[in-house]
C-alpha cells in the first residue's frame, strides 16, 4: 500500500496536471479596444469577452487583435474590425468572429495557395451571383468566402453544435451573401472537397 504522504503528492501532480491543459485550452487574450469608447462599443466588447471566457477559442482565433467600431462594416484586414450588430444573440455574434477569423487563415496561412483555390472554386460552382446581397460585389473575394463561410460553419459546429450551427448559417443565408451562404448549405461535401485539396482548415 502506498503512504498516504505519496498519494498526497500524486493527487497533487495530477490536479496541476489537469489545470495545466485546462490553461492550455484557454482562449488566448484578446487586446479588444473600443473605436470612440460608446457605450455600446463597450457593452460590444463585453460580450466578445465574455464569450472568450465561455468558449474555447484558441484554434479559431488567428489575430488577438481586435477594434469594435459603431457603423463600420465587419472585415478582417488590416485590423479585425466588429460592428455593434449582434448584441442581442451571442451565436450570431460568435459567427461574425468565426467569419472575420476565417480570413485570417486564408491570408497567414494559405496566401501561395490562394490563385489556385480561387480557379478551382471557380470551376467547382461556376456561374455564382455575386451582386451585392448574393455575394460581396467582386468576383474573387465572393469566391474565396465560399471557403470563409465554410469555416465559419465548421467553427460555429465545433463551439455550439450542429444544429446552433446550422441555424447560424441558415439565417445569415436569407441575410446577406445568399448565394455563397446557399452555395455551403447544398453543396458541402464539395466544397469541403475543394478546402481539403489545400489543407484549408482551422
């Protein structure tokens, strides 16, 4: 029978074992600041840290750098920038970091293949609408969102489950961007098809 001194130092060991991968999973610190300081830039920047601490955003979150500006459209470069929209629903939200992070894998880690993705996507789903409210307005960036969207989803899934998820993805398609949004609900298997061609992943 082990002394009760050494099961002392190995319960010990294991609980610092365990709070050790606990830390690692942690979402990494966001440096969240406020355009112009509102009220509800602030109360915005609340919910993205309060999310961070409820979810583990650690494999989603490519840039620790965030601004949240009143007025301004959502978009990822230079600055990963977030509007006040979505104060009310916290899955709608998550998504809106998911998307803009999502950029961010296409830009740091695939920017060789990128030329290449944008044809082969092309060729997989040729003829996509991309006026503004189907797609962004410009051919190759309504292209590469078919890519954004998609891991968007795959986040949303991973965070909040599938059905959350889908209901993410469902709503944001009668919203805005409605043939890529169409184009990731109908045509998964192949679009992930494409993503997996060049590692495309979170």
């Amino acid at each position: 029978m082990p002394k009760r001194k050494d099961m002392k130092k190995v319960l010990i060991v294991i609980a610092v074992a365990l709070a050790s991968s606990r830390t690692l999973a942690q979402t990494p610190k966001l440096n969240i600041k406020t355009r112009h300081g509102l009220p509800m830039e602030e109360q915005r920047k609340e919910q993205m840290e309060r999310l961070a601490r409820q979810y583990d955003l650690k494999k989603f979150t490519i840039t620790r750098d965030i601004m949240i500006e009143r007025g301004a459209m959502n978009h990822s470069y230079p600055l990963l920038t977030l509007n006040l929209r979505f104060l009310d629903n916290d899955d709608l939200a998550l998504s809106a970091y998911a998307h803009e992070q999502g950029h961010w894998v296409l830009m740091e880690r695939h920017r060789a293949d990128n030329p290449a993705l944008f044809q082969d996507l092309q060729r997989a789903f040729p003829n996509m609408e991309i006026q503004v409210l189907q797609g962004d307005g410009e051919l190759r960036s309504s292209y590469f969102h078919i890519a954004v969207c998609m891991l968007e989803w795959q986040a949303m899934e991973d965070l909040v489950g599938p059905e959350r998820a889908r209901k993410v993805i469902e709503w944001k398609q009668g919203d805005h961007y409605k043939s890529i949004y169409s184009t990731v609900l109908g045509r998964r298997e192949q679009v992930e098809a494409v993503l997996n061609r060049y590692g495309v992943k979170w």
